[in-house]
C-alpha cells in the first residue's frame, strides 16, 4: 500500500505578495492535520481515483500478489484469491472516503467522534503499523531489485553485505524525499504512476510466452505430490493468501481521510466512495502481474519461490527476457520509492500531531528508522515473508474493527460532525461534543479493542501464525469476518445500552439510537475564547 495527499500544488499566498513565485519541489505544504479551509479544498473523485490507485500501482503490490503461490495455490486458485482478496477490501475500505470530505481532516482525527478526543491516538498507531509495514516492503523489494540488478549485470555476489548496503542506501533515498516534503513527494509519485502502469503493460508482453495458466501449485490432482507442504491444507492456504491481498486495500483506512480532505464537502458521498472503490479494483493490474510472474518463477526458477528462502525480486530478474531486465529494475526502483515516501510521509505528519515535541521532521524520521529496524530483524533475524505476511495480517485484524467503528458512527450520527471539536487534541485543549468520559469513549473504544483481540485469537496463517484459537474452524481463518461481525454488533449494543450524549449527534437526531441529555464539557486549554467556554457549559444539542 502506498498513500500520498491532494494538497494543492500551490500553497496559499499572502494577500500581499500576489506574485510571489511558486513554491520549490523541496517546500513542505502549509498544512498539517488541521481542517483544510473550503477554499483550497479543489479536488475532485478523479483526482482520489488517480492518487488511490497509483499510489498502489507499484512493485511493492506485485509482491503481494505473489503470495498465493509461495502459499502453494495453483494459477487460477491463486486469481480467485487475488479477486476476492481486492474486491473484498474495496468494499470495506471505500465508506472511509467519505470523512475527509465532510471534517477537512484526516480519519484520524475525525475518529475523535467516535473513539473520544484521546481514543483518536488508535487511528494514528494503525497508521503506524500501515507506514512501517510497507515502507518495509518498498525498501525489501527495490533494495533485492538493486542487488540482483548488479549481480547480473556485474557478477556482485548476494551476500549479506550487498543486501545491507542497498537497503540503507533505499532506505535513506526515501527518507530524504519525505523530510524534504509533500511536493517533492508528489512529483516523484506523478513518475511512478505513469511509468509503472506503461512497465506493466509492457511486461505482460514480455512474460507472454513464457506464461502457462495451467500452474497446477501444490493443490491439484496434477500437482507433485512430493510438492505438497507437510500438514498444509487448501483452505487455510485460499483464505490466508485472500487476507493478505485484502491487507493492501485496507491499509489504506487509516490514509484514506489524507486525500479525500481535499475535496469539498458538498460533492455527492457516491462518487467519493465510487473513485475509492474503483480505485482499488485497478489494482489488479500490479496484482495480477505479481501472481503471474510468480507463476511463471516457479515454474523455470523454483529455487527463488522456495518458502525456506523465497526471493520474488531475484526471480523476476532471472527470468525476465534481456530486453526487459532494464524495465524490471526501474519498475522496483520507481514503484518501491513511490509507495514507500507516500506511506511514511502521511504517518510523520499525524505523529507530529501526537506527540507535539516532535516536528514534522522528526516524526518522520523516528517512524523511519523503526521501520528500517524491522526490515533489517525481518530479513536477517526472522522468515522474511512470514514477517511481512503475519504483519500484514495483523494489520487488517486490528484496523477493520476501527473502520467498523468508524462507519457505524458516521450512519448513526446521519454524517454530521463538529469540525472544530474534532481539533480539540491537535490544540492541546480539553472538553467539547466529543470528550466523552476524560476524552475517552469506552463504546468505541470496547467495540475496537474487543473485536481486535478477538481476532487475533482465531488468526491462522498456514505455517506462519496461529492465535491460540486460530484451529476451532478446522484450520481456516475466520479472524476477519469475526472481528468485523463482534465489532459492528458490539458497538451497536454499547450505543443503545449506554447513549452518547445528544450533543455529538447533528440537528436531525441519531439514527436508530437513543441519546442522554447531558451537558456538553467547556473547552479549556490554549485557544479556547470565553465565548467558546460559555456556549459549551449549557449545551446539550447542536
């Protein structure tokens, strides 16, 4: 996954200096998590489309999708895994479009409503997890990509050594482009988008002879039976690659709020939600390319698909045609930077909110540099794909109960928020519609973490991960639907049993829930005007 924002290309300018020149590549953007003002809210679900989709038009998604045959499904198992994996997570994800549009923030901070003015600190650690995740997979698949690159065009031997060079040498490349900020960031992924869909296309041409559909993998009749992973099973295999292919559209939930925040308020929620849909169906493309490739790997090249040592990127360049070796290094390179200044980029932003002693810079480069450490423990100290795989996974086990939260709120509160309570813990101050108990909202909050830990109880990733609970359904993984079933009825149960106060609903009402008449807490703390204070203390409606 990968994220970036639509900010305009042109910051605001002072009324003053109406022809001050535009602003350099290396210029951060003006804004941080605060409501973006409704003038310079100009974008449109084309532009979510566009950002959504090349952000996770790159390598990085090519090697997700090469998982369902390291899982040992067959050519066509592994599309129908692919299929239901995207079309699954495009579907939970698209609703989370819409907060963006209606706070002018990200989703993080409009989980204030929900989860309470401290609770929001949740989406910012999924956003956490997102960044560090694929930041790691950006940095493994383009630093292999430059390792194998060098060993066949100059004989480097792959050791150790060469692979801890490229990494840190990628690894600050991104970071460099991240500190330096958002236009730089943009202008590097505007290349990425169009040169990795052109390389892609390009590359089904390539690979076209060499493509068999009929890859049997290791759960067929026609498969080698010597082939067969000891103590592995078909299901668990079909539903663990489908979970890590849906990790890639889900990741996005905590992001999503980032672009869309741009765009005004008053454009229909349909055609947001639509362009963030559609957005990831595109994505078959690099998802697709992925899995055929690795069909293809593991046929001529079995050795770099060897689950005990599996080396996607290796494989690809072994056997990639000479004319098109050249494509393949720069699609990794290219495609691996994009996704990973765009996903750190939006998480050192909204940590710099969190902890406010750090800047923006900093923040970046702490997430930074624990992510590094992880690629670093992940691919010496640990099974690579089992790392990236089981992460991935936890990912989904603890962000799709958030969004579940997130989208039940937003339907029973009719879509109406308090832009300017949602800033309440970006301003260091206390109290307004959305403090709920000390700035907590134990509904939500219960609702998440119980489905959370839930469903990492019942996760079961053949051979990588198993929760305590994970073989009560024979093997399968049933973590997602749980988690998202326990979290929508739980939630639900808290509203009705124990009502939100009145005030954090709009003029019209909750929506199938009761409320308590209650007052609405004062806002206290830097900023609060004694107006603020006043209209507050004896509020309890909007």
């Amino acid at each position: 996954m990968a994220a970036t924002s639509l900010e305009p290309s042109v910051p605001p300018q002072s009324p003053d200096s109406p022809t001050a020149p535009p602003p350099s590549l290396t210029e951060v953007e003006p804004y941080g998590v605060e409501r973006i003002p409704d003038a310079d809210r100009t974008a449109t679900p084309l532009d979510l489309f566009r950002v959504a989709f090349g952000g996770a038009n790159t390598f990085s998604t090519c090697v997700l999708g090469a998982f369902p045959i390291l899982f040992g499904l067959s050519f066509w198992q592994g599309l129908a895994a692919t299929v239901l994996g995207v079309v699954a997570g495009a579907l939970i994800l698209c609703p989370m479009a819409v907060f963006g549009p209606v706070n002018g923030t990200n989703n993080a901070v409009s989980s204030s409503a929900h989860l309470g003015v401290h609770g929001r600190v949740v989406g910012s650690f999924l956003s956490l997890l997102t960044a560090v995740a694929f930041f790691s997979i950006s940095v493994w698949s383009s630093g292999d990509a430059l390792v194998g690159g060098a060993h066949r065009l100059f004989g480097l031997q792959r050791g150790t050594a060469s692979y801890v060079v490229a990494y840190a040498l990628f690894a600050g490349l991104v970071l460099a482009v991240c500190v330096y900020g958002f236009r730089f960031m943009l202008f590097v992924n505007k290349i990425a988008v169009t040169s990795a869909t052109a390389l892609f296309l390009l590359g089904a041409i390539a690979f076209a002879g060499d493509f068999d559909p009929s890859y049997a993998g290791a759960f067929t009749a026609s498969a080698d039976a010597a082939a067969k992973a000891p103590g592995s099973a078909f299901w668990p295999s079909f539903i663990g690659a489908a979970l890590i292919v849906l990790s890639n559209p889900v990741s996005f939930g905590a992001f999503l709020g980032d672009w869309s925040r741009y765009i005004p308020a008053g454009t229909p929620r349909r055609r947001v939600v639509g362009a963030a849909f559609l957005s990831q169906i595109a994505t078959l493309l690099p998802f697709v390319f992925g899995l055929a490739t690795a069909s293809i790997i593991a046929t001529k090249a079995p050795a770099y698909v060897d689950p005990a040592a599996p080396d996607f990127v290796g494989g690809l360049l072994a056997i990639s045609p000479g004319w098109f070796f050249l494509p393949v290094c720069l699609l990794a390179l290219i495609g691996g930077l994009s996704t990973g200044t765009t996903s750190l980029y939006g998480t050192g932003l909204d940590f710099s909110s969190v902890f406010p002693r750090l800047s923006r810079v900093r923040a970046t480069l702490l997430v930074g540099v624990v992510s590094i450490a992880f690629i670093f423990v992940g691919r010496f100290g640990l099974d690579l794909v089992r790392s990236i795989s089981t992460f991935a996974t936890m990912i989904i086990t603890c962000t799709t109960p958030w969004m579940v939260v997130m989208m039940l709120g937003f339907f029973t509160r009719r879509g109406w928020y308090d832009p300017d309570a949602l800033q309440v813990f970006n301003r260091r101050q206390r109290g307004g519609r959305y403090w709920f108990a000390h700035g907590w909202n134990w509904r939500g909050m219960t609702a998440w973490w119980v489905a959370a830990v839930l469903g990492v109880l019942f996760t079961n990733i053949p051979g990588q991960f198993v929760g305590p609970l994970g073989n009560l359904a024979n093997g399968v993984d049933i973590s997602l639907p749980l988690s998202l079933a326990v979290a929508a009825v739980l939630f639900l149960t808290l509203l009705r049993l124990f009502p939100e106060p009145r005030a954090a609903y709009g003029p019209e009402g909750a929506r199938l829930v009761p409320t308590a008449e209650v007052p609405v807490p004062a806002i206290t703390g830097p900023g609060a005007s004694t107006t603020d204070r006043e209209e507050a203390v004896d509020s309890s409606v909007p």
